[in-house]
C-alpha cells in the first residue's frame, strides 16, 4: 500500500453513497484515472443489517441504471468481442477511500482489468504506429 | 503583473481568439450580414457576454477543482442523466467536426480550384498527424499565432468606411426589418455558434492541461473576458463586411466563394486569397479543438486517463477516440455534403442540445465540494439563469425556424 493511502474512515462516519461514491473518479495507488464508480454493490445479511461491499466498473452496468436491456446487450456485445469480455469489475468496498471528489482505490490498476482496454489498445494499435512515443 | 504572466496572460489571449472564431462563426456572421446588414451586431454582443461569463465558470471550476466541466457533471448529475448530453454532443461534434474540415476543404478549393471532396482525406491525416505527434501548448500556441490572420477581417471593416452610426444602431436589439423567420433563425445560428458546448468542454479540460490551479483565477478572468471580446470583434468584422459589399449588391450567402467577396472589397484580389488563408487557418484550429474535445468527454466520461501533452502510448484509448471521430466527420465530407449547409444545420442542432449542456452549470458552480470559497456570487448566478432561459426559448424555436427561415 502507498504511504499516502488514506487511513479508513472512523466508525460512525457518515457516507454519502449516490453523491460522494457514485458516478466518482477512481484513481488507484499511482494516481493513475482508472474510470468512473459505475455502481455500488450491497448484500442484505441474515441479522437484516444492508452492507456495502463493493463498487463496481463496467459500461454494461453504467449503461444498465439507464436501460437493463441495453445495459445486457452492451454485455453481451463484450462477451463476444470485447477485450473484458464484458466483465464487470468489482472492488471490494474496504479497498476504497472517498478523499473529497475523488474516490482512491487500493489497487495498482494496471494489473487488473480496469485498464484492459488501454492496454490492448496501447499494444495492438498504438505502439505499431510510429511516433506514438 | 510579472513579464512571465503578462506574456501567458497575452498568449491565453491570442489563444481564445484563434478558438473563438471557427467555421460556424465565419458563415452565420457572414449570413448576417449580408441579409440584414448591421441589424444582427447586438446578438453577436449578447452571445459574446454570454460565452464570456459560461467560459470563465468552466475555467474557475477546472482551476480549483482540477476536474472539467465533463467530470463534473457526470460526477453530481450520474450516468443517468450526463448519457444524454454526451450523445447529443457526439452528433453535434460529429456534424461539426465534418463542417470544420469541410471548411479547411473549401479554402484549398478556393486557392487551387480542386473541389473540396478530393482535399478530406489529405486534410483529415493532417489534422490527426498533428494531434498525433503535437503537444496541447504546441496546437494551442500555434493555432493562436496563425490564427491572427484573421484580424484581416477587422482591417477590411475598417477600411470601408463603415457608417458607424448606422453600425451603433445595430447593437441597440430592434426587430426583423423583412423576413422575420430567416431573421430570427441567423439569430438563433449566431448563438448557437458562440455559446458552443464544445467551448465549455474544451476550455475546462484545456485549463487541466495547463496546469492552472486557484493562483490562475486572475488570468483565467482575463483571457475569458479580453480573449472572447477580441474573438467577438473579428466575428463583428466579418458581419460588417459582408454589410457592405455583399448586401448591397443582394447577394446572398449559400456558397463559400460569395463569403469570399466580402474580403475582395476592401483588399481587391488579394482579398480573395486572404480569406482562402483565413478560412482555412480557422477551420484547422478549430478541428483540431474539436477532434480533442471529442477524446476530452468520452474519456473523462469514462474516466479514462487522457490528455493531448501525453505520449499516445500513455492515453491509448484517448488518441483512439479523436482518432475514429476524425475518421467519421471526415466521410462527410468525402461524400460530398455541402460544407455550408452543414455548418448552419449543426448550429441550429447546437441550440437545441444546449440547455441540457448548460443548465448543470448552475448547479456545479454553488457546489462548495468543487469551487470552495470560489463559488459563483449572485451576479454570475443571476447571468447564468437567464442564459438557462435564453437557451429554453432557442431549443425551442430552433427547429421550426430551420424551416421556416433556413
């Protein structure tokens, strides 16, 4: 873990999930943009009690929370042809810290499938035209 | 003032000159100004004061918050409601990227005399080879310098004598003089060409790329306020000129070649090749904008990693993005779609889209999370409701005056 990774937050703090988590910025242990919070997952436990344990990223859920069916199209576009192969990647919620706007995962994004289509991208495309750099 | 700030105070100046004027500009002005001779001046101010408030607000907020205008909404409004305005502003900038390039076409038409679809695709590799292999300050410092050309259109306002009082006259708003539908419709051209959502996006993310932070806030007023004032002023010259050689002789402007005229007055054939030049610096700097704008919002969107001042291997999927959305704009012109038309189409289709685009604005410049202390006071609050409602009314009348008037 960076150093600078923010301790997690007292109990009893108080959450804003839809407007300080959702929609958020994730920037992960580098500080590299490694896409937008598109959902939030909770599970309902025996006791009643509702716990938040991840966020989640992937077009098809982003797309689903406008439409369900485009959301599964768009899924089943990926399975097909994408690079994720329309996987909805999921971060468990104690690996995340809201700092202000931003929302900073515990992770090095590059070695998950957060950054699967740049690095696709990067080396089947990019790097085969000259002065990509 | 120091000399270094004075020198990236003139030079965000220049900048927002070169952005100001673009293809859309250039025709609605000259359209004005041909059909109504200075009746249109006070439009072109009101959208001026307009774009001047909206950009320094998308400045100030990329300045204290490092976050663009883009991020921002989508991150207090949600996918649910930012999907919309994104796809409405993917076809606009589909349709207005195809125009931009259409008009680098159009000015290598006029100076060669080959027609404008052969020029898309060689134009089209320029633009992305730029883009490709050049840095944010590198486009934005050069299409500023090249783009001072255009101040011939200021010159050629002057050097016909224009009636000033008649031209005064045009900044006091009055009605149609004939025509009202046509009158109202280059009204509504005009501002959808000035408060242009891409300006906004663009200027936000450009602020992150230059690294502008709350010490900034001073120069970000300035190039927003004297920047877009001298924009406007090159806007005006070309209203004015086409006022004085094109109405008189009741030429009306549907073709590039008749904007061409109003330059040949007042510098004889020299005129011709000045606007060819103008034109075409223009319309290059403004597809360079626009093709990065596009990258700019669906990466930050998506919250991808982006930026121009990156190597192409460090923002993969942002060079692709501007990459495939020069590669469609540019099969409009390859098609053959006429370039002026084009343009007044995509204007209209802009003021449509634009409360969607400005309304959040709003909202975002009070939210103490991004601004801070730096949130909007009852003045900048009080100018953006009524551009909110200003905006209503042109999404409203935008479509039946294409019509009717276009």
């Amino acid at each position: 873990m960076a150093d600078d990774f923010p301790e997690p937050p007292e109990n009893g703090t108080r959450l804003r999930l839809v407007r300080d988590v959702l929609d958020s910025q994730m920037v992960d242990r580098k500080q590299c943009q490694s896409g937008k919070v598109d959902g939030i997952v909770a599970e309902l436990r025996d006791d009643g009690r509702l716990v938040i344990t991840a966020i989640e990223n992937g077009l098809p859920e982003a797309v689903r929370r406008v439409s369900p069916r485009v959301g599964d199209w768009i899924a089943a576009l990926g399975r097909r042809w994408g690079v994720r192969k329309g996987e909805v990647y999921r971060i468990p919620f104690a690996r995340v810290r809201n700092t202000g706007i931003d929302v900073r995962i515990d992770l090095d994004a590059a070695a998950t499938p957060l950054l699967a289509w740049e690095r696709w991208l990067r080396e089947h495309v990019v790097r085969r035209i000259p002065g990509a750099g | 003032m120091k000399a270094g700030k004075v020198l990236q105070v003139a030079l965000g100046v220049l900048t927002s000159i070169g952005g100001f004027l673009d293809v859309g500009a250039i025709a609605t002005a000259a359209d004005a100004g041909a059909s109504f001779r200075f009746e249109l001046l006070w439009v072109v101010l009101v959208g001026t004061i307009c774009v001047i408030f909206l950009v320094e607000m998308a400045g100030r907020l990329a300045a204290v918050s490092k976050h663009s205008y883009a991020d921002a909404v989508r991150e207090r409004f949600g996918f649910q409601f930012y999907v919309w305005p994104i796809l409405a502003e993917f076809v606009v900038d589909f349709l207005v990227l195809g125009a931009e390039i259409g008009g680098v076409c159009i000015a290598l038409q006029l100076l060669t005399g080959v027609a404008f679809q052969w020029w898309a695709i060689p134009v089209a590799l320029a633009i992305w080879l730029t883009a490709w292999l050049g840095t944010f300050d590198f486009i934005e410092n050069s299409v500023a310098l090249l783009g001072l050309v255009t101040l011939a259109f200021v010159a050629g306002a002057v050097v016909l004598h224009p009636p000033w009082g008649e031209v005064a006259k045009g900044f006091i708003p009055s009605g149609a003089p004939h025509e009202p539908a046509h009158y109202w419709f280059i009204a509504v051209s005009i501002m959808g060409a000035l408060i242009s959502p891409y300006l906004l996006y663009f200027y936000s993310s450009g602020a992150i790329e230059d690294g502008w932070g709350e010490k900034d806030l001073t120069m970000n007023r300035l190039v927003a306020g004297v920047g877009m004032g001298f924009g406007s002023l090159v806007q005006m010259g070309v209203l004015m000129t086409a006022a004085m050689v094109l109405a008189p002789h009741g030429i009306r402007v549907d073709q590039y070649g008749q904007i061409a005229l109003t330059l040949v007055g007042p510098f004889g054939e020299w005129g011709y090749y000045l606007f060819a030049v103008s034109l075409g610096i223009t319309c290059f700097g403004a597809c360079m904008e626009q093709a990065l704008e596009t990258g700019f919002i669906v990466s930050q969107a998506l919250g991808w990693n982006w930026g121009e001042s990156k190597r192409p291997v460090e923002a993969a999927r942002f060079t692709m993005a501007y990459t495939l959305s020069i590669a469609a704009s540019t099969l409009l012109m390859v098609v053959g779609i006429d370039p002026l038309k084009l343009t007044l189409f995509s204007m209209a289709l802009t003021a449509v889209m634009l409360p969607l685009v400005v309304t959040p604005l709003l909202v975002i410049m009070n939210d103490r999370h991004y601004l801070g202390e730096h949130t909007n006071g009852w003045l900048a609050n009080g100018v953006v409701g009524l551009i909110i409602g200003l905006t209503f009314v042109m999404a409203l009348v935008a479509i039946p005056l294409e019509y009717l008037g276009g």
